[in-house]
C-alpha cells in the first residue's frame, strides 16, 4: 500500500532516478513531443522509487523544475515547487554536475571576491533563464586576505591636493561626505599587488566610476595612460 511506505532520507539512487526521468522528459518535450508523465512515474516507481509514494515522487519531479530554474536551467513542463531542501538541492546539484547538465564550480557561494567575479562572469555568458531566489542567510565565513600597509600621510595628502575633484575626470565627487568634503578614492596607478609604491608620484583621487574604470574597462590602460600625462606628479614605476 501507498500510504505505508516511509518518508525516509532520499538516497542517491533516488536521486539520480528522478534527475533521470526529469531530463528525458524535458529532452521529449524540447523535440515536441507529448509525454505521459503518469506513465514515466510509475516506471520510476516500479523501479528505483518503489519505496516512494506516488505523490512523493510527483513532488519531487516538481521541486526539480524549482532547481532547475534556480540554476538558470529550462524547467520541463512539471510546475515548480519550491520546499526542495537545501541538502537535497546540493546533491541533486552533485548529480547533474555527473551528467554534464552542469558545472558544479559555477554555482557555488564564495566569500572570496575574484572567484565570485569569474563565476559570475561565466555564468552571465551563459544566458541563464529565469529569476533565482538567493541564499536566505548567506553563511558567514572568516578569510584571510593579503592587503598593504598603507600611509595615512599620503592618503591625506593625496585627498587634500584634489580638493574633491576628480583627477581622472576633473568632475566633482559624486556626493558630500558628513565632514562637508566631497568623497573620492585614493587609487595607485601602478597597484600596490603588481609592486606599485605608495608614494605621491603613484597614488591619484579618482571619483568611484574613473576609479572602477582604471580596474575593470577594457581601456584601462589608455585610461592609466592618460593619468599619467595629465597629472605632473606622477611617474611610471619599473615593471616588476
Ligand atoms: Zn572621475
Ligand atoms: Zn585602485
């Protein structure tokens, strides 16, 4: 009887018999065709699921379609529910990792910022669908970060030269800090990782969008390039 089988922990087994039925389903709807869907349930009930109720393993076909669209995936025809529990989303993720649908590495959290940047980037190449949900509480997470010890004298010195005028763009700071001044960034135009010094003749105020420009845009070595013209004080520094 249905009603005694137990709500036990879902195996693997379980697991990837269902991602399995999912993507044949989807593969049939994608060439047009239409799918008895109660009939594949109950092949996976008579097989790998036969511990499972009918309507067990209804919702779980549709809490996959929930994760496919939290994965930017196409969800097959099966309505999304979402109550997937976040230990089963992440070994339903581990299975289709195995069966190529996915790159694992892609989709997961991280704390550390140039790999949350490259995943971001790749999964942004990817033309993912739908609106995902997030993380709730994003887990805390202590990290160790290499920074440089820097000169409050020239970061001072820096700010009170450009007198809240942007040296990249010769336009005010975006906005009035509670001290009246108007904010900027101290940015050294040779990084401090590549080896750069922290010196007058390496160190400008940028307002936050040349800031970012100097970092991110595919001009940025124009754009550091006109810096270096335009603001006497400055002076290349030897490549490492
Ligand atoms: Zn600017
Ligand atoms: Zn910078």
């Amino acid at each position: 009887m249905d009603t005694e089988k137990k709500q036990s922990r879902w195996t693997d087994e379980e697991l990837a018999a269902s991602v399995d039925t999912y993507l044949k389903i989807l593969a049939l709807e994608e060439d047009g065709q239409t799918v008895d869907k109660p009939l594949e349930q109950r092949i996976l009930q008579e097989g790998a699921l036969i511990n499972r109720t009918t309507k067990a393993v209804d919702f779980r076909l549709q809490n996959l379609s929930f994760l496919f669209v939290e994965l930017g995936l196409k969800p097959n025809s099966y309505p999304l529910m979402a109550n997937i529990g976040s230990g089963v989303a992440a070994r339903v993720e581990i299975i289709l990792a195995s069966k190529g649908v996915i790159d694992l590495d892609d989709y997961l959290p991280t704390a550390d910022e140039e790999t949350l940047n490259r995943r971001t980037e790749k999964l942004r190449g990817k033309k993912l669908l739908g609106v995902p949900e997030g993380i709730e509480k994003p887990k805390k997470v202590t990290v160790t970060t290499t920074s440089y010890a820097r000169s409050p004298r020239i970061k001072a010195w820096i700010l009170d030269n450009a007198k809240g005028i942007c040296e990249g763009c010769d336009q005010p700071g975006p906005f009035e800090q509670a001290d009246g001044t108007r904010f900027l960034e101290v940015h050294h135009v040779k990084h401090l990782a590549n080896r750069g010094s922290d010196r007058r003749s390496n160190a400008v105020a940028l307002c936050p969008n040349c800031h970012k420009r100097c970092h991110h845009a595919n001009d940025k070595d124009e754009f550091t390039a006109t810096l270096y013209q335009k603001v006497e004080r400055l002076k290349r520094e030897q490549l490492d």
